[in-house]
C-alpha cells in the first residue's frame, strides 16, 4: 500500500524548522519527462514515497539528488557532488552502503523516515536499467538494522485511535494504542480513557507515534526521550480497512478485541509495519499479539514514572537509575524482559508470590544461579534473531547465533536438574526470609530439580529444538561470512549436488596447481609458470629468453615487458569448469542456505516460546543475584486489606550505592495513613519516600527489596508529586504543571494508591502554598484513603495530626559533629520543632544573638497562629483596625521593642556581620507611613509581577523576571 500522507502536509512533523524535502525534489518535479532512465526512475520511487527521504542505490551507494542531495549532505556532513547527464547537472549526495548505520542514524535523528530504494536485479545480469524498489522504509520505531538498535531494548512503533464505533459499555472516549517491535514481533493492545492511554504511552515509551483521525494529542512525560509523532494514512485506521489487515494476524478480529478503537489502532500499526517493511505482506512473525488492561499492572503515572528515575536518571541525586542496579542480566533477552518487568509491576498477588519464589529459589542456589548466569551468556537475542530469520533478512551468522542459543539449552537443562551442581556445595544462603511459602527445601537427594513450581514450569519451558538445532549445525559452516550469496555458507556433506560441484571445483584447481610443474618438465623451461588475474584468468607465463622453447598448443593471451603469457586449450577447458562449478555451487548454497532458513522460520513459535523461557530465566536470576549480593530481603505480601507498609531498617536502592554510610530508616504505614514528613533541607525526606515507594515497586516487579524485613499491601496505583521548586531538572516545571498534576492524583487515588506528595505547593507564595497544601492533605486523607506520604516545609501541616484520624507526623533532624553540621538522615516520630530551621542556623554556627532573636520570632509567630506574613506592612494596618485580636497586637508590639533592642545591642557588636542590614529592614513603624511617591512606584512593579505568566515560565525565567523586577525596585529606593 503506498504511503499517503495525511490531509494537512505538516502534521506531526517533529520539527517545525525542518525543510520540507521528502518525496519528490522540487529540482527534477518539473522535469520529469526528460530525465535518463535512472533518475526517472529514482523520481518515480521519490513519488510514490511522499513522506520519507529516499536512498537510491547506485552500485556501493546511496545516492539521493536536488534538494534531497542538499538535506542528505547537511545531515550526515557528506560532500555534496553533481551528476551531470545529457539532460543537464544535478546535485547529488551519497553514503556508502555497507557503512551506512551512522547515517541513517543521523537521519532518523534529524526526523526523517528513509525509504531505501534497492537494485533488486543483479547489475550484471540486468539488460539495461537495473531494476530497484523500496525494500524498506526505516523510521524510528520500526528499526530492524542490528547497528541501529540498542541491544537488549525494546523499539515501539505506537498508534493510537479514536473509535467510532464502540460497542454498548465502552463510551466514546475510549482510545485505542496499539504498540508493535518491528525487530521481534512483540505486539501490545489496549484501550482505555485518555488519561490511562497517556500513562500507558509513557510506560511503553514507543520511538515514534502515528495517530489516527481525531485522536487525542499526547505528551512524553519526558520531552527528552519523548516520542517522534509521525503523520500516517488516515484510511490505514478505518474501522473495515483495520479489520482487514488485522485477518491474518488475528482470525474475526472483531471478536478478539472489546473496543473499536483498540481494533483500528491494531489495524493500522500493523499497516504501518508493513509498509516499513517493504509491503511484503503480513509479517508471520508478529504472532505474539497480547491484549492487555492497565488495571492488570501497578499503575505508574508518568510523573511518578520521572521521579521515581527507574528508567531515566535525571540529574536529581545519584547517577543510576533502578534499573541499572537491578540489571545483573546475562544476556539481551532477559535485559529486555526484565526492562519490560520494571515498566509493568504486578498487581495479581499470586502471580507476584511465584516470582518471589523462584527469585528466592535462585538466590539460594548459588550454583545453580551461577550456572545459568554462565550458560546465558552466549545467549544471542533469539527475538530479534527470529524477526530477521522471518522476514528473510537473516545471513549464515545469525542462523550459527541460533545454533549457538540452542547448544545452551541441554545446560540450562541439566543446571536446573541439579545435575551439574554439587549438592553439598549449593548451601542456602538464608536471603530468603518468607520462607514459609513456596521455596521449600527439598534436600533429600544429592540430585534435585527446581523446587518451586515457577522455576519447575521454566524447566519445562526449555525447549531444545533438537531439529532445527541439528539442521542447522548440519547445513550451516561453523564460521561463515556475511555474505550470502559467495560460497562458504553451506557445510560439505549437507548436499551431495554441491559436494559434486565443489570436487569438480578442487580438482579443476589441483590440476591447475600440478600443471607448473608438469608444464616445466614438458618444455624443460624451469622459469615457466602459472597464475592467475581477475581480467585474464589462468596463464602460464613464459620469459623472452625462453620463447623458442614454447610448444605448439599455447595460445598467446598477453604481452609484457619481458614475457608472454600463454594458455593451451586444456588450461581453458579446465578454467572454464571451475568458474562453472563455482558459479553454479555459490548459486546452489544460496538456494540450500534460503531453503534451510525458511525450514527454520517455520519453528518461529517454538524458538519464540523458547526466547520467552529464557528471558524469563535470566530476568529472575538477574533480581537473585541483586537480592544475595545487595543483601535484599523477600517481602511478605499482605492480603488484609486494613494492613499497610511495615518496613524494617529500609533502604534507597539507588542512593544506598552511592552514599559511603546509608541510614537505614523503619516506615510503618497503616492502610490509608497521611504522614508527615518535615525536617531540615537535606536532611533525607525526599529520599525516604523514594525509598518506600520504590520498596512497593520492586516487591510488584517480583524483585527482593533492600531492607531488613518488609510487608507490603500490593497497590494498585503509585502516584507522585514533586513540587516545582524541587523539580528543577525537569527544565519545564511549573506551578501550573504541579498543580495540574496534583488534579490528576485528586481525581484518581483511592484506598489502594500509594501517594507521594514532595513539597506540594512549594512553586507558589508561602500562604497559599500552605493552604494549597493543608487542603490536598485533607482531602486525600478525608476523600481518598490513599496511603501517602507528605513531606513538607510547612511546619503549619504537622497540625492536622491532631484532628484527623489517620494523620501523623515524621520528621529528620540534624545534629553538631566536630563543628559540622550533620544530618543523621533518621526518620524519627512527631513533629520536628517549628524551628528547626533555627536550630540547623545555630548547628552551622550563625551567631546567638541572631539565633536567639530568630527563635523568639518564631515563639511569636506561632502563638500568633499563623500570621507569618507580619513584615508587611499591609499586615499591621489590618491587625491595628481589628480591636479584638489582642494577641497579634501584643505580638506587635513585642516585635517592636525587641527590634529597637536589636539594634541597640548591634551597635555596640560592631563586629556582627549583618548588623546594618537588620537595621534597614523595613521596621512596622516605618512602613506604618509610606511616602507616597515611594507607593507609586513598587504599584508599577506590583502590576508587572501579577502579569507574569507563571504558567509558560520555566523556572529560570522566572528567577530572571524576580531578579529584574527586584533591580527596579532597589533602582527606585536610590532615588
Ligand atoms: P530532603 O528531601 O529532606 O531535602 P533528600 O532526601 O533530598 O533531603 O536528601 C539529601 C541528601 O542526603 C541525599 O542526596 C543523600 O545524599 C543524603 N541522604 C538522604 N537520606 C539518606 C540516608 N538515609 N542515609 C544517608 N544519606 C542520605
Ligand atoms: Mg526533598
């Protein structure tokens, strides 16, 4: 099906900036009718491809021409040439072709699809223009080429659709995603709201997206390792067109999906998939189609997924993700699943039970865990091995990488059987601490197979494939080369025709290797010989000195300096059989070598089903090497629903790594629970909370945990809000993105959600912040029942643990050490001291009278109840008027005189830093009576502030904005 670009020529290109150079060049569209033959051609393939750059093979190149020659030129930094025919000159750019990764990288990267237009017809046999079409169309989600793909990853092509026409229950939001890796046939399906779809594209984190008419726009959560959006036939996500291309891959489609969105978004990135891949027809390979509902995983919204850095470091604390510490993979496939793991935690408790077992189970078995890890690292990707063998793209290597895989299998076998394992040396380690269920010792023989029924199960799962392993190793050459198509693929012994043509081949040379010899005793010339050219052929070479002794039967072929080069009709006739023999054996290993890929690629499932076993394997002995050697505990899964979090002595398993003495900290969370969490900058509360939240996550994932002992509810939602102060990494945090991001957690937890609420209301003033903050504390404690965690530097918020009922408080401390401040990063029960802030100034030695005065400021203002805001002078005109607030008055009037005392005491303390500048601050009495030009001004200030739009201002320009605002204000002051 031809790529027709979607109604508005723009949409979805990445770039706004990006020339519009795809299909066809602007240089030869006029000309079309004069062009030679091969540009004509290269036209017609530019045409048919609107939307991608096109490639043209021209022998060992890649050549594009006109514009698309400026952009290929610019882009991969090739020099820019010109081709000049009898129709005039044309520029012309080209890559060479087997070294073209690094260019078509750069392509992808600069946002261009690239239509590859191959020589479909060898040059040599091809009777004038050599025929060429586009094999493939390269985009970033639908890579095959191995150079371009990172290894042990998964690239998604993502479409997502609107349906139309969805069937009674489904209302008409739902959307459809459906995701697809081109490279190993891995195909993904659901459907939900907007919202949970924008969660799930972020999850499944897709390299390009195309959309359907009329569906919704979705954003990375992370405009860095976002998505490129691609523009793609709307009729590609017509209901019956989608059903259509669904048949073969799915029988009665209709009936295997619930929603009509779901089915025209499988339809079409399928479609899509084809069509990059040359439009062959269905891909046979794509046979793992799996519909799925969100609500089967632990939930991650995307901020949660940001913040948590399980994927993607952001600069916010230690250099790892979760990921890189959890990852002790011994091969691409298990590096793959276990990614896809993390990315999906479980939320069904038996099936996370049977991870813990086995996980358990390997971590105990040090043997047999070694054995695995040892016998997996020759495991070459079998997923994307099979996609290549599928499509037909995969040469002599990768069928020996196949074989390779497969050689592993019997070991796997007999390491999980016990059989290579010591019995006496494979002692238990005791990381497991649920003992009770599942991993039970089973030690009564020297031999013993898996004990868990999970490990058992994998066990039984390996399959060994004894007959492609066995063709395989009997038709292909252990060490073949890349080429397909030049001999040396199949093994001697596999094909009689061929073993026939290769003797006739070895004794046509041997005959010729003899015949030096041979000749030199028939024409007694000792300096004759034979050799070999590629123009020429086989000679027997004669010096002039020699030429009277020449026989009769040699032909002359070839004059030089001082020799002849002759050959006999024998020589010929022998020369001729082996080129013959050759020609025709190459020919017939390549029909041989296609022959017994395809007897392979009817094993696709087998060997799909045998990639999924050990990816599985690897991924669990991955998480059982990190638990015996992170000294991870196995976590109790609680199933009574009042129960909540009980951690003992828990660790950040990121920041552990990194920090030379991590404190361990205890959480106990009953069900539902608020804490609060104040303390110090620094002192550890963001830490903790990650701490816990990833603790759920890992237990979810089926990984071990790294604490001492933990029981944890399984949530069914994790959400996370980081204030936006906090969030600077981020570059395009605001309030306005806290404070929607907040909604969504208002609208969406519920009891079995784990929130995490980091400095909530922090991106705004101090007095709404708190409010902000207060209220959303309430309200997921009132409304929501969410367990949560809310750490806060408004002290005000430890309050509420007095009048609601699941609310109370934690709080870090800091202490003195060799006059240092040192943060003991220990949670501790209750309220840090409204004036911790003070404390941690008298810790880092900020003079007493400073300390003290600070510390009477804040007795002052919490029996004030709240009237923090005293320094304004609008403040105390307010409490002035009202008689009845006889305590802010006093509070006033105290303030007054201790700040004439003040001063009075740093007059004679010349020495005191700051003296002066809390002798300028602006005293009540003197803001009592502004002087009105001195109003007039800041008023303008004033307006410029509350124009500032906040919500389109990164945190930069915002500091930039204050910053300016503030000079105009001192600018003012001077006058
Ligand atoms: P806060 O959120 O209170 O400002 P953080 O949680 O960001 O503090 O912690 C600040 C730093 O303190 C972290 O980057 C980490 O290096 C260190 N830290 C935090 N918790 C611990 C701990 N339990 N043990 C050791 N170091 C810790
Ligand atoms: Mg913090």
């Amino acid at each position: 099906m031809p790529f027709i670009p979607a109604g508005d020529p723009v949409a979805g290109m990445p770039t706004a900036d990006r020339e519009v150079v795809t299909g066809l060049p602007p240089g030869i569209a006029d000309s079309r009718e004069e062009l030679t033959p091969m540009l004509s051609q290269y036209a017609d393939l530019c045409a048919a491809h609107e939307d991608a750059l096109v490639l043209f093979q021209v022998g060992d190149f890649y050549e594009a021409f006109c514009e698309a020659a400026e952009t290929v030129a610019r882009v991969c930094e090739v020099t820019l040439t010109e081709r000049s025919d009898s129709t005039g000159d044309y520029p012309m750019a080209g890559i060479p072709i087997d070294n073209a990764a690094p260019y078509l990288d750069a392509l992808l990267e600069a946002g261009y699809r690239v239509a590859i237009g191959d020589q479909v017809e060898d040059a040599e046999q091809a009777s004038g223009l050599v025929d060429r079409a586009v094999t493939e169309v390269i985009t970033p989600g639908t890579l095959v080429e191995a150079e371009l793909l990172e290894s042990g990853t998964t690239n998604y092509v993502a479409a997502v659709a609107r349906g139309a026409r969805d069937r009674e229950g489904s209302p008409p939001s739902t959307v459809g995603l459906a995701a697809v890796d081109v490279a190993t046939g891995e195909c993904l399906i659901t459907a939900g709201d907007p919202g949970t779809i924008g969660e799930e594209l972020n999850r499944i984190a897709p390299a390009e997206l195309i959309a359907g008419p009329d569906a919704p726009a979705f954003e990375p959560a992370d405009a860095e390792r976002g998505w490129t959006d691609h523009a793609y036939d709307a009729s590609a996500f017509d209901h019956g067109v989608a059903r259509e291309r669904l048949e073969p891959y799915v029988p009665a489609p209709e009936r295997r999906f619930e929603t009509d969105a779901e089915l025209r978004a499988a339809g079409a990135v399928l479609a899509y998939a084809e069509y990059t891949q040359g439009d062959d027809g269905p891909l046979e390979y794509v046979s793992r189609i799996r519909r799925y509902d969100p609500r089967d995983h632990l939930r991650l919204d995307a901020a949660a997924q940001r913040s948590l850095e399980l994927f993607e470091n952001r600069g916010l604390g230690a250099s790892d993700t979760l990921f890189d510490v959890l990852d002790r993979t011994n091969c691409a496939l298990g590096r793959r699943r276990l990614n896809r793991w993390l990315r999906r935690p479980l939320v069904d408790v038996e099936a996370i039970r049977s991870r813990h077992d086995a996980v358990g189970e390997l971590a105990d078995r040090t043997l047999v865990r070694e054995g695995i890890a040892d016998a997996l690292g020759t495991a070459y990707d079998l997923e994307r091995l099979v996609g290549r063998i599928s499509r037909g793209r995969a040469d002599a290597r990768d069928l020996r990488s196949l074989h390779a895989t497969l050689t592993a299998v019997p070991d796997l076998q007999r390491i999980l059987d016990g059989h290579d394992v010591d019995a006496a040396a494979d002692v238990d380690s005791g990381a497991s601490a649920d003992a009770g269920s599942g991993a039970s010792a089973d030690v009564d023989s020297g031999v013993e197979g898996p004990r868990t029924d999970h490990l058992r199960d994998l066990r039984d799962r390996l399959d060994e494939l004894v007959g492609v392993r066995e063709l395989i190793d009997e038709a292909i050459a252990t060490d073949p080369p890349q080429e397909i198509t030049e001999g040396g693929v199949i093994r001697e012994g596999f094909d009689d025709d061929l073993d026939e043509l290769r003797r006739t081949e070895r004794a046509g040379r041997e005959w010729v290797a003899d015949l030096e010899a041979s000749e030199r005793e028939r024409t007694g010339i000792d300096s004759l010989s034979v050799g070999h050219n590629q123009v020429h052929g086989y000679y027997i070479e004669v010096t002039d000195a020699n030429l009277d002794r020449v026989p009769d039967d040699y032909r002359r072929r070839q004059t030089l300096k001082n020799s002849e080069r002759y050959y006999t009709p024998a020589l010929k006739e022998r020369e001729e059989e082996i080129v013959g023999a050759a020609e025709r054996a190459d020919a017939l290993e390549y029909e041989l070598f296609v022959d017994v890929r395809d007897r392979v690629a009817e094993e696709t499932e087998r060997i799909q089903a045998l990639a999924d076993a050990l990816a599985e394997l690897d991924a669990l002995s991955s998480l059982a090497t990190v638990a015996v050697e992170g000294d991870y505990v196995r976590p109790g899964l609680v199933d009574d629903p009042e129960m909540g979090i009980a951690i003992e002595g828990g660790r950040h398993p990121v920041v552990e790594r990194t920090e030379e003495s991590y404190v361990p900290n205890d959480a106990d969370l009953p069900r539902g629970a608020v804490a609060v969490i104040t303390g110090p900058n620094m002192s550890g509360k963001s830490t903790y909370m990650r701490s816990i939240a990833l603790t759920a996550v890992l237990a979810q994932t089926g990984s071990f945990v790294p604490a001492q002992a933990a029981k944890l509810p399984v949530f069914d939602r994790l959400f996370t809000r980081v204030g936006a102060s906090d969030d600077i990494a981020g570059g395009q945090s605001t309030f306005m993105r806290e404070m929607s991001e907040l909604t969504e957690i208002l609208h969406d937890a519920g009891p079995d959600s784990l929130v995490l609420l980091d400095e909530v209301g922090r991106g705004t003033a101090t007095t709404d912040g708190r409010a902000i903050a207060r209220a959303a504390a309430e309200f997921v404690h009132d409304e929501l029942s969410a367990t949560t965690l809310f750490a806060t530097h408004y002290h005000e918020l430890t309050a509420l643990a007095e009048d609601r009922e699941r609310v109370f408080n934690l709080h870090f401390t800091a202490t003195r050490e060799d006059g240092e401040v040192t943060f003991l990063h220990r949670v501790v029960p209750g309220a840090s001291s409204s004036s911790y802030g003070v404390e941690v100034a008298e810790l880092a030695g900020v003079p007493a009278p400073v300390v003290d005065r600070s510390r009477e400021l804040v007795a002052a203002e919490s029996s004030g109840d709240g009237a923090a805001d005293t320094g304004r002078p609008g403040t105390i005109e307010d409490a002035g008027d009202d008689p009845d607030d006889v305590s802010l008055r006093e509070f006033l009037a105290e303030e007054d005189r201790a700040a004439t005392d003040r001063r009075r005491s740093t007059d004679a303390e010349e020495s005191m830093a700051g003296a002066d500048d809390a002798a300028d601050e602006p005293s009540p009495d003197h803001a009592d009576e502004p002087s009105p030009g001195d109003a007039a001004r800041p008023a303008a200030v004033v307006d410029e502030l509350r124009e500032l739009d906040l919500a389109r201002m990164t945190p930069i320009e915002a500091l930039n904005a204050l910053h300016d605002l503030q000079r105009r204000l001192e600018g003012d002051a001077d006058r």
